[in-house]
C-alpha cells in the first residue's frame, strides 16, 4: 500500500489488452441495481453517448483474504481464470474479445479481483456467456497450474525483485501493518507462491467463484431490463455456491512508535522517502472521516495545486515531487502516506522536515475555508471526469460495493464531500498524522547511505 | 522475541507458585522415552538424589498455531486449564499441590504450552490423575469465560500496556517478523483478547488438548516402569484425538532492509537499544549452524566474559549493559539480538556503534581458537548445571520436543557444541549479522528523543 503513482494502486493488472477503446462522455442515466436469484448483485450504468459497454465482474475476494501461507493465491487465480473451461479452449475468450475490437483485463487487489471486457452492445451477451462460464468451469489441471505459477513466480521477479521501490514498498507495508492482512504483498511472498498448488486453486475456487460472492457491473450503451434478461441467461444459470462467512479480519492494534524502512541500493540515483499512517477507509470510518481524510489529502498533496507542491517543489525548490495520498476504499481501516524526493543539491532530511512541516501546519493551525472549498471543487470535479469514463465508473461502482459500500454510496460522494469542514479536516490531521506513531520507508542511493 | 533479561524468554507464567521447592542435583541415569497407545509421549529421567518428583506437560500448541484474528487463546487457555473440570472443582487441584508441599505453574510459548508440578513422589499418579483430568474434562461455560478473560486483559494492561519496554519489543517483533507468526505477542492483541468466546476456546481444546498432541516428562526420584504403568492408568485412559495437521506456518520472506522502531516515553528513565536478525533455529538450522549462533551469542555477549561486556562495560566503560541472544530452541526460524544500554554521560548511538564495530570485528576477523575453547567449556558446563536442577533438567528435555527435536538431539548436544569451529562460527556471524539487514528497536526517555 506503498505509492505506486500511477494506475490503480496495488493493482496487479494482467494479460490480454487487446485493443484500447477510447472512452467517451457519459450521460446521467439513472443506475440500476438489482440481484439475481442466485444472488449475484448487478449494477447498470446507463451511457448512451457512443455504441460501447464496460462488463465488469467483480469478485468479494482479495488477497486480505488469503488463508495463512498462501500468499499470492488470490492474484494468482486471476491468471488461471484465463485458462480453459469445459467449454472453451484457452485464448477463446481473448481472442473473441479481440476479433471484435474490444479490450479486456483483470485485476488483483485487496479486497477484490475483477475481470472487464470493453466490446460494442453487440458483444454483451457473449461477454456474460463467457465470464459466467469461467465462473464454474474452468479446467484445474497439475500441468496447467505449473505452467502459469511459473509466469507469476516470473512476474514477481521482473515487477518485484528487480525494482528497489518495489523491494522497500513490500518491507515498509508488512512494518506499517504488523496484525492486519495489507501487510501482505498482493502478488503473494516467493517462497509462498512457489508453493501453492492445485488443492489450494481448487479450494480457492470452489470458495469464492461463485455468483453470490460476486458483483456484475455493466455501464454503457444498454437498456437495464435487457442487461437483466441477458444476466439471467447467463449468469442466472450459475447455481448459488454456500454462503460465505462474513470477512472479519484481524485489524490492526494502535500503534505507539515511530519506525523506519531503508533500502540503500546501488541502482536508485535520487533518494526519496514516504511516510505513512494507518487511518479509516470509507467502510471502516465514522461519518464524515474518510471524507475529511480525502480533502486533506487534496490539500496537502493532491496535484501541483496542493500544499507541499506549491511550498517544496514551487517555492523553495527543494524537492522535485512531493505529495499526498488517501487510499479510502478499502474494506479495513487503509493508509494515509506522504511523500518526497528532493530536487539538484537539496538534502531528503531537508524534504522530509519541510514535509512534517507542513503537516505540523496543518495540525496545529487548520486549512483555510477558501481553500477547502477549492479542494471540495477539484474533487468533486474529478468525480465528474470519472462520470466522463465508462471505465472509471464502473471501477467506482466496482471497489465500493465490493469494500462493503452500495450504489447510495457512490451517489452521495459528492454532497458528503461538500458537507466537510474545516475543523473536521484539522481534526483529522491532528488524530491520525502524528510524526512520532508513523511509518517511514527510505530509499537511498548506495554513495548516500548515510543522508 | 525481544528480550526479557530474565527467566523464559516469551513464556507467560501463570498463577499459583504455591510452596518454591529448592531443586537439587540430578544422578546420571538413563533417560526413556516412550509412546503410550493413544500416542502420548513419555519422556522419564531419572534422578535419585533427593525424594523429588518434576511432572510436566507439554502440549504442542503455542501463539504461533493460533488462528488469524484470535490472537492470545493460546495463553487465555492456559488460564483456563486452571477451572473447574467434571471431576474437581475448580482449585481443587492448586490446594492439593499446596497441601502435600508441592508447587505448580504453567506457561506458554510461541511453540508450546506447559503444565508442571514439583511434588513427593508419592504424589506423581495424583498429579497425572488431575493433568489427565483437565486434559479433556474442563467445563467451559460462558461464565468460566468471561470471567477468566477478565484476567488476561487485566495481566496485558499490567504487563504490557503499562510498561514501555513491553509495549516497545511488541512492535519490534512485529517489525522483525513480517510474515512468521512469531510477530504476534503470545499474550495477543488486546482487541482480539477483548473477543475470545466460548466457540473459540471450545475448537482450541477440542483440536489441541489430545494425549497426541502432548509430551509428557517426568524427572526425578521414580522408576521409569513405574511411571510408565502409572501414566498408563491415567493418562492412557484418554481417548486419542483426531490425528494434527503438520506444523506447517508461514515462513519469513528474506529481510532486504533495515528496520528501526522507536518509543519515546516520559517513564523511561536509561536509554536501550537491541537489534534483532532472524536466523535458524536447531529446528530449522542446516547441520552445525545453530550450535554456532549459540557459540558466537556466548563469544559476543553470553555474560560477564564476553566481547561485548569486556569491551563495553569493563574497558571503554561507556556501557552499563551490553549482551548478546540466540533463541535456538524454536519450531521456525528465529531471533539472534544485541542490546546495550549506555552508563553515565555516555550517548546511546555510541554504545550502538560500539555494539556494531564488536559484530563488524567478528564477521572482518572471526574469533580465536581459545576463546571459543573457553565459550564451548561455559556453554557446556551449562548443560551441566542444568541436568543439576531437575526442573531445568525437564524443560530443556520438553522444549525440545515441542519444537521438533528428541531426546537424542538433547543427549548429543554437548558433543555438537564441542565440534563446532571457528571458521564455523565466523561464517554465521557474516551470513546473518548484517547491519543493514537488521531490525533496532529504541527505548528513548522523553528528554533524549533526539539522542
């Protein structure tokens, strides 16, 4: 849970991009959300404005909920699932998706892992029929899961091993987390990965893949009772798997220390560090929390209007990035992280104590109401653009309802954003952000060891 | 896994020390070891010297075993065992320990959980009636629970919560351990303690507390026929459990960084620092390496003799403390830690330095001939002393094999210890002290955070 700085965090995105479709402006049809009787939750997002549809199924599973030692499994089946089913040979599906021009993809996170395909109205059933077919019968073979461990254990090294950030980010998340499951890297530690097997695909599988453990999200050019009758057809054939127990996990204790994580290593030339707290998500905060956390976020590091860009990167010219991040849906409390690399001759203890700085500002002297209402603008804006992109909607429909949010949710974003004030963004500053209980990663060039 | 200074490292002791018996010195009779039918292991030593019985047993369950979130039921049932059974009366059997001038006492570990009572003789079957009573008879009623889960929150906040080296070594390990549940405090986490219930106590027993899972060991003035009979009588009459799954845990992924963790607080008065790597243990050790982290722990810091109290506290005197631990007897990987505490103006990074510059000297030059002659001659004149003190004498026999080893491994110790070399331990000291692959917990007073 360490910055990644692009993409979707933590993420693992796999396999197949076909062909990019360029997304277009949405309307503001209302969005539909039923079950089926086998209790899989639908949500349509109607998108008239251009002939194509985001299919979207998200899966309640992530690696937070991966049995002890098994690190890896829940990414790793993403990988299986696009191996041969009963029914249709390995590659038919993403070769089917590319004959028509389409795009599709699948990630791992978490507390989800989702499959999309992006195809013209056309294709929609065709989609479902494929997805719901995977959802049962895929062919679990001894060969099959040799085969794709290798290409995970591959991935690991390549995204992993290989990238000194990646090496500290793994270090920093399991110190930042020491009970709660985040501390885990989503791909899965290597000498786990290397173990798992097909007994524990099959049980994996035999667990979560199921409908009532699932979430289909379809926005686009569609009508919401034909997506009904489609899901039906398909899906609706699926039969319910057992209930699933609900996902408590262990969470983490208080944290009393401060600590730090440092990866000295010949190949990083500029040093940088991130600082991070464990802070509420949207599913586990009181009201109005997780909302202030994103606002303060805004403020104090979002984009180059925020804080520590216009103070260290603008004015003192000390630090070439500095900013700050809020990763809100997460079904478990989440993380809260600053971050900086200094610029030309400037010290990382310089960047870091002008980082602090401005977090100690904020404690103690709040924001402005002038310039929360500029955030709550650039925020609920971005909403808007994410509005603007199929796929970016469907990805937030997608991550709340599968972090334990609903549709009302993600439709009162934006009046609930507007409703924070100021007090309520400094007291969440003042609560969580406490430079003597947080975590600290530091990465540093070999000849610099000693900055 | 930090450091406790004194007694069992990690174990939790429990309630009624009813009369101290003074232990005395053991003869050098052959020990035995055997099976009963329901799979009991028996292990007898004997030693006629004094009308003495020792009588544990050891159950192979520690925090380590305990499920995800239900950190502290290994201990919480220890406390447990101490109720009211079918049979007794809960008391029933502390008063009659007490009553023949006797003593008892439990404790647990991140690998074991161990009863024990120092009784006459004459008293051994009574003990192995009650012990094999408690073994499958408790009667855990929500009351029972309730109540003795009172206890454990109440012994966290006394011991933990309230001292802040304990609240301090909880993180550190937890820093150290990223993935190894010896991250987990036996105690547990007092919001997962606050949740322990009657269901979960209930699974634990029903798994755990089986003649198969336990060792018996008995030292003393007895026969070994004799106990063998009697423990047929009584422990023999419990029905086997349900066969265990190994003790297969998560392992550690390799450290890449170096960690800190620091307290700051008003009620530390001296500055400490300890530094911690994870090594093998004689369970996990290739051949050799473990008897040579215990010569370089004994070499570096075992005592008044070695490098670290002869440099630090006797010649630069800039130390008031300075020692070195290996905590070989552990199922999975495990700890090799420094620490040193600075005397009188001395600054507490200097005693680290120094604390460094002695590892660095041993790794860069390794140790002499004559000092390890003279560390392997204490270490084995511990042993010594140990098969001296009964008690001593069966713990060293019970942990062991509650950790994977036998009653051979405890006999050929002294031998393997004798056979280990120089080069042998230098070897370990490069390949696992490195520096900046480390974890360094800080115990700062308020007034030095900055030292």
């Amino acid at each position: 849970m360490t910055p990644t700085r692009i993409g979707l965090r933590a993420a693992l995105l796999t396999l197949a991009l076909a062909a990019a479709v360029p997304a277009r402006a949405a309307d503001d049809g209302e969005v539909k959300d039923f079950l089926l009787d086998n209790g899989m939750e639908v949500v349509v997002i109607p998108d008239h404005r251009a002939p194509i549809v985001t299919h979207m199924v998200w899966y309640k599973i992530g690696s937070a909920d991966e049995p002890p030692g098994k690190s890896g499994i829940a990414h790793f089946f993403e990988h299986l699932m696009f191996k041969a089913t009963t029914n249709h040979a390995a590659g038919e599906f993403d070769r089917a998706v590319s004959e028509i021009g389409g795009s599709n993809n699948a990630f791992t996170s978490y507390d989800y892992t989702a499959f999309h395909e992006t195809v013209p109205p056309s294709a929609l059933e065709q989609m479902m029929g494929f997805e719901a077919d995977r959802m049962r019968n895929l062919i679990l073979t001894d060969d099959v899961i040799k085969t794709e461990r290798d290409v995970i254990l591959e991935e690991r090294r390549s995204r992993i091993d290989s990238n000194p950030q990646a090496v500290l980010d793994e270090e920093v998340d399991a110190t930042l987390w020491q009970n709660q499951p985040y501390r885990i890297p989503v791909i899965g530690w290597m000498q786990e990965m290397e173990q798992l097997n097909r007994p524990d695909a099959t049980a994996f599988y035999d667990n979560y893949y199921r409908p009532n453990n699932a979430v289909l999200v379809v926005a686009g050019d569609v009508d919401s009772d034909a997506v009904k009758a489609m899901a039906e057809r398909t899906y609706g054939k699926v039969a319910r798997g057992p209930d699933l127990r609900p996902r408590i996990r262990p969470v983490e204790p208080e944290q009393n220390t401060k600590r730090t994580v440092t990866l000295t290593d010949a190949r990083v030339s500029v040093p940088s560090f991130s600082t991070q707290w464990v802070v509420p998500s949207y599913h586990t905060a009181k009201p109005g929390e997780a909302e202030a956390l994103d606002l303060l976020a805004e403020i104090l590091g979002g984009g180059n209007r925020s804080r520590l860009y216009q103070g260290l990167v603008v004015k003192q010219g000390i630090a070439s990035d500095a900013a700050a991040y809020f990763q809100g849906t997460m079904l478990d409390a989440t993380n809260f992280t600053v971050y900086g690399a200094p610029r030309g001759d400037a010290r990382l203890s310089d960047v870091e104590a002008a980082v602090d700085a401005e977090i100690a500002r904020i404690v103690k002297d709040g924001v402005s109401d002038d310039e929360l209402e500029r955030a709550k603008t650039r925020y609920v804006r971005s909403m808007i653009f994410a509005r603007d992109k199929q796929d970016d909607m469907a990805n937030m429909y997608g991550s709340t309802l599968a972090t334990g949010g609903n549709v009302k949710d993600v439709e009162e974003w934006p009046d609930r954003i507007r409703k924070v004030t100021a007090d309520e963004v400094k007291a969440v500053a003042a609560r969580y952000l406490a430079l003597d209980r947080s975590t600290t990663g530091y990465l540093l060039p070999q000849q610099q060891a000693g900055n």
